[in-house]
C-alpha cells in the first residue's frame, strides 16, 4: 500500500474544522485590535503634533512681545508646523491669551485673549506667507502695545507698573481629528466619535522675553 492509499488518521477532519470555526471566531477581535494600534498610531502623531506647534508657537509669541505683527507670527508658525499628514484645515482655533504665574488663563476682569477661528476670515499679515492667514479675529481683549493700559501686553523686565508684572503668553490650538479606520463606529461613546472627529487642544505657556 503506497503512501497516497493509505487512511488520513481519525479524527483529522474534525480538527480541521475546529481550527476554522476557532479562526473565524478570533479574525474579528483581531481586525478591530489592528485598527486600534493604526488608529491609536495616527491619533497620537496629532497629539504630539498639536502640542509641539502649540510650544513653538508659544515660543514665538513671546519673542514677539509687543510688536504689532506679534499675532501674524504665531499664526505664520502655526501653519508652518502643521504639516503631513496632518491637515492644517483641520485646526478649529487659534487662541493667544495672558496667563497667570500658574499657566492658566485669566479670568474676570483680568481676562485677556485673541480667538482666531479658521474659516471664519482673513487676517491681513503683510511680509508673511501666506499674506492672507485663513483666520477671523473674535475675541479682541490681548492686544499690542505697551501696558498698563487694558489689554496691552507687558514685556518690560521690572513690570510695567507697580501690579503689573512682565506676562507670561499662553497659545491654545484646537485640532479636529478624523478617524482613519472604521474604528469610530465601536468606541461611538467618545465626544465626538459618533459624527467621526474628535477635538484636540493643547496649551503652551512662556514667559514673555524680556526688554529693558
């Protein structure tokens, strides 16, 4: 009896049925723990983003100081950091306010803010790329200029009054993140995940830089 008469083994189509109806029982659970660590991946990537240009923006607002392009500057780095694949589109706010020693926003009469929202205008910024920033000016409370005056930004090392201490300037950016895999129709219960985007917004704090 050669090798292709002889019997398959008892039992053999019963295992092998056994491991289809196991594989076809764990590739679902399997496919949605792919998606997750493809989702977790890109998500992630918005964050650290969102969060470096949000620092580096920051960053620049402080330089900036009291110059009246201040502004243009810290929406020009936005734009410039915003970069694949993310989609600068996708940035909802641009938020430039004072912050106390703490790196929290003021409040009350202290409160002070620009809101830039994208989409809603332009911002003329001449000498920047692009001239026209895709930002509408809301929230007008931070302006330019030297304080003590109200609202005016304070850069002078030793204050600029008896109560008005040199400013610390915060940047906040919200970002709408897309799901990229069908993973939003599973976790539906998150802000936002049921319309397919969640917001991001991240703050950054610096110490206004210093003039004599």
């Amino acid at each position: 009896m050669n090798s292709s008469q002889r019997r398959r083994p008892h039992g053999w189509r019963t295992t092998h049925g056994q491991t289809l109806v196991e594989f076809a029982l764990i590739l679902p659970l399997f496919m949605v723990l792919l998606m997750g660590v493809i989702e977790f991946a890109f998500m992630f990537n918005a964050t650290l983003s969102i969060n470096f240009t949000s620092r580096d923006a920051s960053l620049i607002a402080a330089e900036a100081g009291i110059q009246s392009t201040a502004d243009c500057a810290v929406l020009a780095k936005v734009e410039q950091d915003v970069a694949a694949p993310l989609n600068d589109s996708n940035i909802q706010s641009v938020t430039i306010y004072k912050a106390d020693r703490f790196g929290k926003a003021y409040t009350g009469s202290n409160a002070a803010s620009n809101v830039y929202t994208r989409g809603a205008g332009n911002t003329t910024c001449a000498g920047f790329t692009p001239n026209l920033m895709p930002y509408g000016l809301g929230t007008n409370t931070y302006t330019m200029g030297e304080a003590p005056s109200s609202g005016k930004r304070c850069d002078i090392v030793a204050g600029c009054s008896s109560t008005i201490p040199i400013d610390s300037i915060g940047v906040t950016i919200v970002y709408r993140y897309y799901f990229v895999t069908p993973l939003k129709n599973l976790v539906s219960f998150l802000p936002g995940a049921s319309v397919g985007y969640i917001d991001l917004s991240w703050s950054n704090v610096m110490r206004m830089e210093p003039t004599l």
